[in-house]
C-alpha cells in the first residue's frame, strides 16, 4: 500500500535529490507499476516540474534495455534524467560504443541497486555523468540518498524520511543482540547489522510481523527491512546484503554480494548470481555462483582465489540469461529450484586453481 506520506517523501525527495527544475526532461524507462516507476520518476517529475517523457518501447525485464533504442531515445526527446533500477544500466556498458554516448543532453542517472562496478564502468565510459543512489524501503517511509558521489554510499536520510537504525543481529537465533536490560544493541560504526525504520504510529502499520515493538526503548516501534547494512563514522550508510541472501558457511554466514561484487569485476560477465545450495541437511552450503555472458577463465579463476576458501564458488553455472524481477534484478529463487547437476556441460568445477568443465575433467 502507498500512502500519500510515502508517495510525497518518494516523489519529492527525489526531486529535491536530483534538483529536478523544469528545465528537465525525465524519461521514464521503469514500469509504471513498480515504485520506481511511479514513484519517483513520475512522482519526482510532476513535483519537480520538469518535463515526463515515455519511451515509445518500454524495456521488460525479460527483454531488457536495449542501449541503441535508448540512446536515440535520449537525443529525440531531450532527456536530462533517466531514472533506473536494479541492473538495468548493466546494458549500457555491455553494448559496442555508440556515437550517441558523447553526444547527448543527459546530465544524471538516478535509482537504487546500482553496484560499485557498474557505477565506475559508466563514468569511466560516458564521461562527466553525475550518478544519484537511492535507497528506498519498500514498505515504510525510509529513503537515502546519495547526493555526495561515493559509488556504493546509499547515503543519508531525506528529509521526512522514517529515522534509521542499525541492529546488531544474531543470524543464527533469529534475533537482536541484547544488553543486559533485554534491549536491542546499536551497531558501532563500520559494524554490519540489520537496517530498521521508526514507526511513529504503529497502529497504522500494514506491516504486522515485520514491525518488532520494544527494541531500544520500552514502547518504541520499528520496521524490519531485511537488508544488512553498515554506516561509517561520518554517518554515510552502505549496503551489504540482504538477509535472504546469506549463506550458512563452516565459520559463519557469507555475503552472496561480496562475491557477486568479485566476480562482476571479470571480463565477459554480464550478471553474476550467487547461491548457497543445501546438498546435505545440516551441512554448510555449496556455493554455486551461475554467470550470465562469456567469462574470461584465467580472469574468473583469478578473481575466485583472490576470495577467502570458505567464499569460493565450487560450481559456475553459464547461462544465456536468467529471470528478472520488475525492478530489473536477478531472481535467486528460480537458480535454487534448479538444484545443482554436476555433469551439465555449462556448468564449471573449481578444482583449487581453476574452473573446468565435465569434459576437461575427463
């Protein structure tokens, strides 16, 4: 449910972050029906006053952006902001270069899920392009921004937006570290935890389970958002996984986006998904990482041993493409139903140096 609290925090923060005038044109290239799209490229153009431009093709996640069509969309209607998600820019890089590129009104890309890679590969590429990074909750009024340029900062709260906190967490339980008087502990700084919102009036929540009461203070209320983070001393907040996405380790939990973020820096690697599969109940996870696009083997072999034994993918699934979610980010759940077949031909084994496939092992 929107209300319209979390559309004007949305729309008018996103204005306000973006500085959006109208002398802007927003080309919207999200669906209308995800939060990005309506939210805050439609949200932040009409608030903003700038102009709304539709692309004549809208990009799917099965279909993806198409880098020709969007350049020329660009130029013909004048374009000053496009606003995107997940990995949608991914293709911008992945495509030959294009005259259009160094020949165009866009001054700022803006949106959420942007990795460090990407965001560097596209400054690198297109030149003096300014780079907004949201992120937004998608069930409370909690929204970041990062107006200073770091690549991987999500930033600092908008104003108007629901006050955050990080929560040291015991993956294991389930629950808060707690101090001796049963309350939630506060991260240090640098220190991972779970990312949570204050609800003011809890009675108005439609969250039910996901609003935990009494976690700081008796009385007090706050959102579980499910996403680990961490802020540094001087109060910028950086995404490091979503709980969903640990991996059960033989020393811990391991982050499936630090070795996500390892391998993207490989030539050849489109998307790179990372999963922990349970082949024996109550035994750590195989790590399986599937990769679409045409790795460089010695690069990806390189890139694995510069990880920690236990982060280590011992399987590399190749694949033409996989599913996307709306917000154009890869969908694990589809790669774990897979499970994992050891003699598929696409698939690559880790034999302590490098990857090889059935036949070579032979």
């Amino acid at each position: 449910r929107v209300s319209n609290a979390r559309w004007a925090v949305s729309a008018y923060g996103a204005a306000a972050a973006c500085r959006l005038s109208s002398r802007d044109t927003v080309l919207c290239v999200l669906p209308l029906h995800h939060a990005a799209g309506l939210l805050v490229a439609v949200g932040g153009a009409l608030v903003g006053s700038a102009r709304l431009a539709l692309p004549d093709t809208m990009p799917s996640p099965a279909r993806g952006l198409d880098a020709g069509e969007f350049w020329s969309e660009v130029r013909r209607k004048g374009a000053t902001v496009v606003f995107y998600a997940g990995e949608l820019c991914r293709a911008l890089v992945s495509a030959p270069p294009q005259p259009a590129e160094h020949n165009h009104p866009l001054r700022l890309l803006a949106g959420s899920g942007m990795r460090v890679d990407l965001w560097r590969r596209l400054v690198d590429r297109l030149g003096p392009l300014t780079i907004r990074e949201f992120y937004a909750s998608t069930e409370a009024n909690l929204v970041l921004a990062n107006v200073e340029g770091k690549p991987g900062s999500l930033g600092r709260p908008l104003p108007g937006s629901a006050e955050p906190a990080i929560a040291a967490y015991d993956f294991d339980s389930g629950d808060f570290q707690r101090d001796a008087q049963g309350f939630a502990r506060r991260c240090r700084s640098d220190e991972a935890g779970l990312l949570l919102a204050r609800v003011d009036d809890p009675s108005k929540s439609t969250s039910g389970a996901r609003v935990r009461r009494d976690v700081f203070a008796q009385g007090d209320a706050w959102f579980v958002t499910r996403d680990i983070v961490r802020r540094d001393a001087g109060g910028e907040y950086w995404y490091v996984d979503r709980t969903a996405q640990l991996i059960r380790g033989p020393h811990g939990w391991i982050s499936a986006r630090a070795i996500e973020d390892a391998l993207y820096g490989v030539p050849g690697v489109q998307l790179a998904i990372v999963v922990g599969l349970e082949v024996t109940p109550g035994e750590p996870a195989v790590i399986v990482a599937t990769i679409v696009g045409d790795p460089d083997r010695e690069w990806l072999a390189s890139a694995v041993a510069g990880l920690r034994v236990e982060q280590r993918p011992r399987f590399v699934r190749l694949r033409e493409r996989v599913a996307m979610t709306a917000g154009f980010r890869p969908l694990d759940a589809p790669l774990l139903a897979e499970g994992l077949d050891p003699g598929d031909p696409n698939t690559l084994h880790w034999d302590g140096k490098r990857y090889v496939s059935v036949t070579e092992r032979a």
